[in-house]
C-alpha cells in the first residue's frame, strides 16, 4: 500500500482505503482502475489517496487508530453541529462511547508512530480536524502519562475544541484566497463561539471547555482572544495547540496542500519554546513517522524509493525499497535499511517536490 497523489494515479493502480462523502463511502477500497476518478477526486478536495500497486506490495501502514473509530467519531460530530445549527441543546454524553474507543485503541497502539494522512473530502474538513486533534491531543498526554481520567477529559474538549465554526460564515471558513483582515477578524472569533456553546454543557469538565477557548493562545503571547502568555496557559490548551497546528498543516485545505510530514516537523520545532510548549512539541514529535510507510522519497544518489517501515530509534532512516533511477525511470525495485547504509539520506519526501513555492510560503492561521 502507497500514499499516492490524485493526479498521478495510473490505470493499474487499485483504491486501498475508502475514500468518504460526508460521512458515506465514496469510493470503497478494493476498487480497480482507480485513475478513472481523479477529476472527481480532486473536485472533492481530495489530493491524496491509498493505493495498491506491484511497487509498493507488502508494504503495510499501521494505524493507531481504525478507520471505523474516526468515522464513527466524525459522526457524532456531525450530528453534534446540525444540532448547534439548529439552536438545539447539545448532548456531549454522545461522544462517551466513540471517544473512549479512540482512547483504548491509542493505548493498545502506543508502539505504533503515527503515520495518519486524512483523506476525508474537503467539505468533511472541520470533523476531520477534529477528530484528528483529539488523537494527536490523546498521545502527547498518553506520552505525559496523564491519568485516564483526564486523558478522558482531554479528549472530549479536543474533540468539541472548534464547535464555534458551526457559526462562521462559510464562504469566509472555505475561501480558497487571502482573507482580508476583517475576515481574518471573524475566523479569530471561533474559539469565544466554541466555548459560549460549550459552557453550559452538562457532563464536561471547566479544563474541557477551556480548550475551545483558549488553544490559539500562544506561549509568547502572540495567540488570541485574550493574548494569554507563559503560566495563563492552561496544559490542556499547550496540548491541544500543538495537535491542532500539527494537523492543520499535514492536511490539505482549501487555501494550500498539505505538508508533508518532515516539513511539519521542521515548523513545529521551530516554534518550539517561543509559541508553543516544548514538551508538548518533542511529546508529538516522538511519536510520528517523520517518513510514513508507503510514502515516496528522493534519496542523496538522486534514485526514489518508496518506505518501507520504521527503525523507531532513527526516525529519519527507515527501511526503504527503491523502485525509480535518477532519471525517473522504473528499476527492478530492491531495498535499502537506511540505518544500516549510512552512505545514504533521505533528501526530501516526494510530497515535499510535489509542494508548489507559493504552498510552501503560505501561513497557517
Ligand atoms: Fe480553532
């Protein structure tokens, strides 16, 4: 199995994963001649999917959470925003069940690195999101060895953390061009939204509810709403900023495409100790696959390989199968334990040659 971009799909290629619609399958896995559907691929916003191949045979990627414990999650969600649409009192007793599935099966998988690459339609981006914030939330505080209890808690405000959207008007929420700074000023009011829809909800903790107003606070005092700096920074809200801007740049949007993985590193750490909490960032850092399995790569002899699995002590050398020359041509694919060659690097993801410049310089909100 590969990650594969909707554009390059070729005949031969078949759907390894379910590809979704607003909750419903779209395209189910298992389906041949995939590179009939790209055009509709790409006009659902979808610009990568998982593939079956002869290059990338016997490559497995490893989840640590199943594709049917996100749905069920983005489920609720959905069914939790129709609500709030409709002026309706929320129940957050829903999410008990699908939350404290993604809670076990995290804990089951803690050996496992993340290597999640959403594939969701873009329409379905704001559950997405969610979901996702809440997994990466659950494993920097699995990594901080918070007790269940509050693992729990984290997870609930982390899942709920963007509710306020609901209220946003959408063609702001899914412009695909620069915002200007009065737009910019209605984005900036989702978490003070998210958290008058949360505070009088029943069956959620005060630290829960704090997320959704305070996780685009930053460290240094550059966040908002309330420009909180250093120790007026609640740990649930220094977790859930590193999970949310984890995901926000290693999923596409409709402004820009995603980044791949090492770039996302790159920029996190970056960021490190000025805007967001250092602790929370190396907790994340520690635990993702720099260079998911499946995922193309160019190497330092100019030949491109594709990975194979993780050496978990050396997150930047995995086992790799090279499958194309330097001059791009097909080769009789062998493999390459990079922790054992040392002569030879990874120079760059191939989603990382496919990022266009101006992608690269856009700035996540
Ligand atoms: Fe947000």
């Amino acid at each position: 199995m590969r990650l594969v971009l909707t554009e390059n799909l070729t005949p031969e290629m078949t759907l390894a994963r379910n590809v979704y619609k607003m909750g419903c399958v779209y395209l189910k896995a298992g389906q041949r001649n995939i590179s009939k559907y790209s055009e509709r691929l790409k006009d659902l916003g979808v610009d990568y999917v998982y593939i079956h191949d002869e290059a990338s045979e016997g490559i497995e990627i490893p989840e640590v959470v199943s594709e049917g414990t996100r749905h069920k999650c983005q489920d609720v969600l959905r069914e939790t925003f129709t609500t709030i649409e409709n002026n309706s009192p929320i129940d957050v007793n829903m999410f008990k069940t699908p939350v404290n599935t993604l809670m076990n099966e995290i804990m089951y998988n803690n050996d496992v690195q993340v290597s999640l690459t959403d594939i969701s339609s873009m329409d379905e981006y704001t559950f997405g999101h969610s979901v996702s914030t809440a997994v990466y939330s659950l494993i920097i505080g699995q990594e901080l060895k918070l007790p269940k209890e509050q693992l729990q808690e984290l997870a609930m405000g982390a899942i709920l953390h963007d509710v306020g959207k609901v209220r946003l008007d959408s063609r702001v929420l899914f412009k695909e061009t620069k915002l200007t700074d009065a737009e910019f000023e209605q984005i900036r009011k989702h978490p003070e939204y998210s958290f008058e829809i949360l505070k009088y909800c029943r069956n959620l903790s005060n630290d829960a509810k704090m997320i959704s107003f305070t996780h685009h606070e930053r460290l240094d005092g550059t966040g908002y709403p309330r420009h909180l700096k250093g120790d007026q920074l609640p740990l649930f809200s220094r977790i859930v900023a590193v999970a949310d801007v984890y995901d926000a740049l290693s999923t596409n949007r409709c402004y820009r495409n995603a980044w791949p993985v090492n770039k996302v590193v790159d920029f996190l750490t970056k960021l490190s100790g000025t805007e967001l909490d250092n602790e929370m960032v190396a907790a994340l850092i520690k635990k993702v696959a720099i260079f998911p399995n499946g995922t193309e790569v160019k190497l330092s002899d100019g030949s491109f390989a594709l990975v194979v699995s993780q050496n978990a002590q050396m997150p930047f050398r995995p086992v790799v199968r090279v499958i194309r020359d330097a001059d791009m041509m097909p080769i009789r694919p062998y493999t390459i334990d990079l922790i054992k060659d040392l002569n030879i690097t990874i120079v760059a993801s191939q989603m990382e040659l496919e990022m266009e410049e101006e992608d690269q310089k856009k700035i996540v909100i």
